[in-house]
C-alpha cells in the first residue's frame, strides 16, 4: 500500500461480527489511522480500553456511546475522543457508519 494515497478499490472490507458490523481500513501511515467501521441496528461495540487515543465522526446512523460512564447519542455529524485507556463502547441503535481515527496506528488491525 502507498503510504502517501490509499485509493478505494484495493482496500478489503473486513468483517468484524458476521452479518453486523465490518470495517475498512482507510489509511494508515506514520503514527495515524483511519477506519470506517459499518455497523447493522442493533450491533454492538462492547467496552474496551486501549492505549490508543481515537476520534470518532458518524458518517451516518444513530449510536450510544459510554466513555468511562458517561454515555451521549450520536448522530450523522457529531463526533468524539476518546482518550488512551478510557473505557469505552457503543451500540447502534438505527444502521450507520463511523469514520474513526487512531493514534498511533491499530497494529492489530492489520494483517500480516
């Protein structure tokens, strides 16, 4: 992959949860990622915790999010940070996307 432009076509959709939620790994390079993850209604992000610090914006849909005991809904345009190590997770509530951004990059997000 050219670390410098990612065009769509060679970039796989992976699945996540069978029939609910997949992602695509939209870029990755220096210390940065960015992931589209898809999500079906009713799917869930179960809480989680990870060094990396991450934005979230929702592309599209409705999602409950908690990050460390303080949950907001979210829709088509809003966004989030969460912070290294905060606990966090989400369920959609009606189909939608989310585009988030990794610093530093998910290393377990990607193949070998």
């Amino acid at each position: 992959m050219n670390p410098v432009f990612f065009p769509d076509q060679p970039i796989a959709l992976e699945t996540v949860e069978a029939g609910m939620v997949s992602r695509k790994i939209r870029a990755a390079s220096g210390g940065l990622m960015m992931v589209v993850v898809f999500f079906k209604a009713g799917a869930c992000g179960a809480e989680h915790r990870h060094v990396h610090e991450q934005i979230s914006y929702c592309l599209a849909g409705e999602f409950v999010f908690s990050i460390d005991g303080e949950t907001r809904t979210l829709h088509a345009g809003d966004s989030l940070y969460v912070p290294s190590m905060a606990l966090h997770g989400t369920r959609c509530i009606q189909a939608g996307r989310l585009l988030d951004v990794f610093n530093p990059q998910r290393e377990d997000f990607l193949k070998a």
